[in-house]
C-alpha cells in the first residue's frame, strides 16, 4: 500500500498541513470489516471533481480493486461529468441522492463503499477529526454529525452554502 495515501490516523493533522504533497487526503477503515457506517474519509482541496476524483480513484484501486463508479452529491461540486478516464479505465459518475458529505464507490458490479467527504475548507484539524471518526471501526454516526465533531457542519439544503456552515474558512461564504 503507498504510504502517502493512507497517512498515520493518530499524525493527520501534520500529514495535511499545507505544503505537504499527500494525494489524495484518504483515510480508510483499518479492518475492512465494513461494519460501520462509512468505509473511510475523504478531504479533497477544491470542488473541482474532475481534478479531484482521479488521484481518489488510484488510490482506491491500489487498496480495493478496479473502482468502476462513483456516485456523489452534484450540489457539492463545481461541475460533474458523465464519466472519466483514470489509468487508462473509464470510471461513470453518477449522482448519490442521499447525500450532502458522502461518496459511494463501486467495486465490480455490486460492491459499495461508503466514505464520508469533509469540506475542501475545513482546517486540518477538523478534517482530521471528523476523518478519524469516520474511518474508526463500526461507527454508525452520519455524516452531518461526523462534520460537526470535527468542527464542521453543513445544512440540509443544496447551496454553495452547505460546505462551510460553521468551522470552514473564516467570513467563508462556501466558495474556494
């Protein structure tokens, strides 16, 4: 496993400290009993999906197997394309109605993962704490709830205001 996608849980806050070149910032269930809620944790930079999604799926299939689809909440991001092309293997993208803070990843035809997405603008060290949360073995608390413990918090509508209720950049009005 490349090191540099699955940072030490109890050293995240370093791992993602600006200037570090960790891509994408992932962190997964230790055990993979799947057993919990989510599967793991993902704090991309930006909500460009397009230049996001790529290095999330490298990592993933290095970890679980070819990942032939994702499907995320559009509202999050910026624009979101039918499909991509990631190591030389088209991935479809498609839309995940259940949620604000969440991706779902497909594995062969019908295996699903779930993993919590932290806000672009939250501080290293919310994202490291709403991550570490999410990724701990049988944790079944929802994703609204994991980004308020980190410090975070979101609202139940699909704005550009969602991403950065409260805990994300100062005076930040949702865009990066």
């Amino acid at each position: 496993m490349p090191e540099p996608f699955f940072p030490n849980p109890d050293r995240l806050e370093s791992a993602f400290a600006p200037g570090t070149d960790w891509l994408p910032r992932l962190l997964l269930e230790p055990t993979m009993a799947r057993g919990g809620l989510f599967d793991g944790a993902w704090w991309p930079r930006t909500h460009d999906v397009e230049a996001e999604l790529p290095d999330l799926i490298t990592a993933l299939n290095a970890h679980l197997g070819r990942v032939v689809r994702v499907a995320l909440d559009p509202a999050a991001w910026d624009q979101v394309p039918r499909s991509l092309t990631v190591d030389g293997q088209a991935v479809r993208v498609g839309c995940f109605a259940a949620g604000a803070g969440t991706i779902s990843v497909t594995r062969g035809l019908q295996d699903h993962f779930l993993y919590l997405v932290v806000p672009p603008g939250f501080s290293a060290g919310s994202a490291a704490a709403a991550m570490r949360s999410a990724a701990e073995t049988g944790n079944h608390t929802p994703a609204q709830e994991l980004l308020v413990i980190g410090g975070g918090g979101i609202v139940p509508h699909h704005d550009r205001t969602f991403r950065f209720h409260h805990g994300g950049p100062a005076g930040s009005s949702g865009q990066t």
